[in-house]
C-alpha cells in the first residue's frame, strides 16, 4: 500500500468513528419528576432529539406545592395539585415509574427498586426536600401523624386541613417556622395568611400563632402590613428575638416547647428543618449541611463529576428553593448538559424568580429576583428585581392573586402538560 493510501484510508476510519461516536446516543437519567425533574427531562430532548433520556420518579402522579395552602383552607381540591406524565412521554422521555435506590458514581450507573440498572453519560439529581427527623427533639415521622408538616403535598396536606375543620371555634393555631434554608421561604407566612382568613371567616373565636426561628424572613413588611390590616388580634407572630424558636415538641400533648413558654396547640403544624432528598446523600452530591454544593453555572456537582443537581436539593446562594427557581434551573442545567456533550463551554446564564403569595383569597404579593455568578455563588442582579408596592390598593391586591393563579396554569402546563 503506497504511503498515502495509507494516511488517507486512516484518516477515514478516524472521521468514521468520530461520526459513529457522535451518531451514538448520550444517555442521561434525570432522578425526580417534580418542578426541576420534569422540565429538565423535556428540555433536554428538546436541546437534542437525538439524547436517550430517562425520568426516574417512584409516583405515577405529582402532586404540586404551590397553591396546597389553599388547599388546607378549603379553597381548593388536592385534585387539582395532581399532573401525570404522558407529556413528558410524548416528548419521547422514558418514564421509568420506580425508587432510585443506589448510585455508581465511578461507573456511572443508577439502581432501581426493582434491580434495573441504568447507564448513564450524565445523570441530573431533582430529588426536592426530606424532613430532617429527629433535628427538632421530639419530631419525627410518628409525630407528624398528630403535628403535621404538610410541607410535602399531598396526605400531610388533607391531614391538617381535617384537623382545622375539626377545631372547636375558639381554638388555638399554632405554626412553627424553621431556621433557614428551606423549601418555598415565604410559603410559612402565606400558610399563616390563609389559615387566619379560615379561622376570621369560619371560627372567629380561634387564634393562630406563628413561631418563628427567624427575625426576619421574606416579604415580611407586607406580610405584617396586611395582617395588622386583616387579621388583628388573630394572628400573632414571635420572632426568634422574643422566644419565637421552638427547641422542642410533645406530640402526645401537643405541645411546642421555647426558651419562654410552652404552647399547647389544638391544631400544631410543625415546619421542621429540612435537607436534600436522600439520594442526593447515597450519591455522595450532598455535604454536611445537608445540601448540595453545584456549579452555578452547569449545575454540576462540586462533589461528584458527571452529576447535575438542580431545584430545592441544591445550594444556589441568593437564589430560594421555589417551584419558579427549580423550572428555571432545569433549562439553564438541560442546555448546559447538550453544550457539554458537544465539547462545547456552557455560557453563564442569568436565572430568575417569581413567587407570589396569598393573604387572602382575593390579596397577592410577590417577589421577583435575577441572579448572577459571582465567586462561585448566585448573587443577586442589584436593581434587578421587585417586590409588590407597600401602599397598593385593593385593586392591585387582587390583581396580583389573578395574576398568582395565572402563573401556577403557565408553570405547570409548561412541565407536565
């Protein structure tokens, strides 16, 4: 063979294997189908047609956060909270409807209840949030049964909502909010907001009162603004400055213990700290906070190579653990995962967030926040955000609780419908 027939019939092989390679389907798992889990998988195949995408989520069904406060109120049926997946298989997502319960990081492979094993290229962790049990001396699993979270919608949500119809009027409501960071920061204080107009509007005798870990906490100002306006005498909230933090709880009493007094609840709903969902800690993605530390700008793990973490599981700096956040990291994740399978450099991308929030029935507020790398972490776009006007009429108020209702139809549309 001459010289050059040689050089060109290599030079070929090596072009027809680099087309073979690049012809031969990624294949990427995304564990958890809500919010961040969900989005992520579709916009994956929608970043490329071609990548072999599989959702691993244990519920034939997800049962969404937002609005479950109204739930608890009366206000809405947890029907109506529930989104399958046929969507997201029609956008050609492998479903598989089981638990991850190991993950390989050095091979690559993800277990699942039933012994399949899955390969993976990338593999992208939206597991949300666990209680932390045990953190709150007193509260564990058993005790959540008499002192409900409902921080996790779904049973815990129609638990309490059986246990505010069931209070005598003249009854005593008693929340306790946990320290930070944890899933949907203003969402104790909306909780607080919608149970008050339950009891103003169907026992005015009761009282609720919120113990709170923390001195500040967001929205704050037009929170207390519109409690003092809506719900004076009714609705009571202790900082962490006047005895607000709650050390410990008694489920068999019903109790909730601080360094001031002892609250003895007819109706107890204990927020309690929280971490990454637990395959994030099998995975080796969280660290000793509980949470887990990613790049910001691809997400990727700071911890294991070739692992996403995305939505409330995640350290983000600045930027909350909200349903908003979550849908806008899995775009921002899924376009970085198609621009690094290329060879390419993902671009640093600037993410948003919305959040409203009920007062009442017929009152929204809202925050709105843009984010940016720097030193590693999300920090906010100063000037770039917004909060609802402080002095807004009624009008506006209610606008802003159409406009709330509004965007859970556009977000939940968008990842499951």
């Amino acid at each position: 063979m001459q010289r050059r027939e040689f050089i060109g019939g290599a030079s070929a092989a090596l072009a027809l294997s680099r087309t073979a390679i690049a012809q031969t389907a990624a294949k990427i798992v995304v564990v958890g189908g809500g919010f961040a889990g969900a989005t992520a998988a579709r916009f994956l195949r929608r970043a490329n047609p071609s990548l072999d995408v599989t959702l691993v989520e244990p519920n034939a069904s997800f049962v969404a956060c937002p609005f479950s406060n109204e739930v608890l109120v009366g206000l809405r049926d947890l029907d109506a909270q529930r989104f399958g997946y046929d969507a997201v298989r029609a956008d050609g997502v492998a479903v598989a409807t089981q638990a991850a319960t190991a993950i390989d990081a050095s091979l690559r492979r993800v277990t699942l209840a039933d012994g399949t094993v899955l390969p993976y290229d990338r593999l992208v962790l939206a597991p949300g949030i666990d209680i932390a049990w045990n953190a709150l001396p007193g509260y564990d699993e058993a005790a959540s049964q008499r002192m409900p979270h409902a921080w996790k919608a779904g049973e815990q949500t129609l638990l309490l909502r059986r246990q505010l119809e069931a209070m005598k009027d003249g009854g005593l409501v008693v929340i306790s909010a946990p320290a930070n960071p944890f899933r949907c920061p203003p969402g104790p204080y909306e909780r607080a907001s919608l149970i008050a107009w339950y009891l103003k509007t169907k026992k005015p005798r009761s009282k609720l009162i919120v113990l709170d870990a923390k001195d500040q906490f967001s929205k704050q100002r037009l929170f207390t603004a519109a409690w003092k306006d809506l719900y004076p005498g009714l609705l009571e909230w202790v900082p962490l400055s006047q005895g607000g933090k709650v050390n410990s709880v008694d489920p068999a009493a019903n109790t909730l213990v601080t360094d001031f007094a002892t609250h003895k609840a007819d109706v107890a709903n204990v927020i309690p700290p929280q971490r990454a969902g637990r395959i994030a800690e099998i995975a080796g993605v969280s660290d000793r906070t509980g949470w887990c530390p990613v790049d910001p700008v691809t997400f990727e793990s700071r911890l294991q190579p070739n692992i996403h973490v995305i939505g409330d599981a995640a350290i983000m700096g600045a930027m909350p653990k909200s349903a908003f956040a979550a849908n806008a990291q899995a775009k921002i994740c899924a376009a970085a995962i198609a621009t690094l399978l290329r060879g390419a450099t993902p671009a640093e991308a600037k993410p948003i967030n919305t959040c409203y929030s009920l007062v009442a029935p017929d009152y929204g507020i809202s925050i709105a926040g843009v984010y940016r790398v720097v030193g590693g972490q999300l920090t906010d776009v100063e000037g770039a955000g917004g909060i609802s006007p402080a002095d807004a009429p009624p009008q506006t108020r209610a606008l802003e609780a159409t406009y709330a209702e509004a965007w859970f139809r556009t977000i939940t549309g968008e990842v499951f419908l």
